[in-house]
C-alpha cells in the first residue's frame, strides 16, 4: 500500500491511501469473479465467427490457387 501526503496552504493536510496490484475479489461466497470490469461489452462470439470465417475464406483462396498452379 502507498501512502501520498499532500500539503495544501500552509496547515491544511490531506491523507490519501492507494493500493497497488491489489484487485477486487470476492469474499469466499462465489459470488464475484475477481477480475475487474473493463467497460467492453462487445459479443465475444461475434469476433470469433468473423475470425473463423476470415480464416476459412484465405485457406479457400490458397487451396484453389495451389490447385491452378498445379495445372499449369
């Protein structure tokens, strides 16, 4: 834990505490996940479909084109 001391004016003192590294976690419960919320809420299955199917589409383009040097 790091503590940062601020002096503002001349007696005025604020304390503020910072944890580093430290990472919520659930209480034993089950009932959190233990990784922070990141604010992305994009469908996960999506980007991998498009992904799969980008990866399909270059494996066709490279099996004919190998099929059409051959025949030459």
């Amino acid at each position: 834990m790091t503590v940062f001391t601020v002096t503002a004016g001349e007696n005025q003192e604020q304390t503020t505490e910072s944890s580093e590294n430290k990472t919520e976690r659930g209480s034993g419960s089950g009932k959190g996940t233990g990784s922070p919320k990141t604010g992305d809420d994009s469908p996960l299955l999506l980007w991998i479909l498009l992904m799969a199917g980008s990866l399909m589409a270059i494996l066709g383009i490279l099996v004919v084109r190998h099929k059409k040097n051959k025949e030459d």
